[in-house]
C-alpha cells in the first residue's frame, strides 16, 4: 500500500516538474524560426482566454445589476414626480403621511393623530402607498369579468349547466 502511494506521490511530481519546465521553456529566446505561427496561435488565444471572458463578465454585470438598478431609479422618480395632494406616502425614514402640499423639490405631510405638519424633500420619498392600492384595485377590476363575480354572487343556472355536463359525460361512460 506504502509503495503504491509513493509511486502515485512521485509520478505526479514528475507530471509537475515536466510542466513547469515546458512552461519556462516556451519563453526561451534561442527558439526563433516558429515565429509567425507561435505568434499567431498565441495573439488568438491570448484573446479567447483573457479578453473574451472579461467581455462576457461585463456584460453579465450589467445586465445583472447595473441594468435592473437603473429601471429601479427610473421607477422611484417617475412615482416621485407623479405625487399628488392626498396620497399616503413612506419615507425613507419609515415616516408615514398624507400628502397635503407639493412644491418643486419638497412636499409638505401631515402625520400622527394630532395632525403634525412635516416639509420633506420629494428624495426622501420611498413609497406611494395610495398609488399601490390603486393599481391593485385596477388589477382586480381588470380581472373580473363580470359583475357577478365581483359582487361574489353566483349565477343561478351556472350549476344546471354543471349538472348537465356530469350527466352527459355519465351517459357517454
């Protein structure tokens, strides 16, 4: 077992010396008639090992975070810039309000019980909270098809229509 293990250990270190040597060989300076095909095998593999991952990582990086980061900021500034008197508002600092004036860069909230007024930049502003519960309810009006289903009614002849079909596919059986 000893002696199996001993062999393995110096087989590989022979493969290790042979590489390493190779490797320092290959930049010898007496070998000079391979120039123009080493030259050119190693210019178009240099470019397949070093440049062409650094472009592929690029552009991972970027359509992995600088691409949904921009549509982020994009979407903060257009709910920021379409704030209205009324809507219910989060700041950054988790400071919940109604909106009761807007100016150019500020907004003025009222918060608490006791009708607190606060002037805040439009920056701050994280989340609209009134234009999220809008765009569900548009969502759901969307999604209901009729009235009856929004009312949470139901139909009287939809289970005769069921029955028949039960019946129907209990004859064709």
């Amino acid at each position: 077992m000893k002696k199996k293990i001993i062999k393995l250990a110096a087989g590989s270190l022979t493969a290790a010396y042979a590489t390493a040597f190779s490797a320092m060989s290959a930049f010898a300076e007496g070998e000079a008639d391979t120039t123009t095909t080493a030259a050119t095998a190693s210019s178009s593999s240099a470019f397949f090992t070093l440049v062409l991952p650094l472009i592929i990582m690029f552009a991972l990086l970027y359509f992995v975070a600088i691409k949904p980061q921009k549509k982020r900021e994009k979407e903060m500034k257009e709910m920021q810039e379409s704030l209205q008197v009324g809507d219910e508002i989060v700041t950054g600092g988790g400071i919940v309000g109604i909106i009761v004036r807007t100016g150019d860069d500020t907004v003025v909230i009222e918060t608490g019980g006791e009708r607190h007024k606060l002037r805040i930049k439009t920056w701050a502003i994280t989340e609209n909270v009134s234009a999220a519960e809008r765009m569900k309810e548009a969502k759901n009006a969307a999604s209901a098809k009729s009235p009856l289903s929004s009312a949470k009614l139901v139909d009287d002849d939809e289970p005769e229509k069921k029955s028949k079909k039960k019946k129907s596919s209990d004859e064709e059986e």
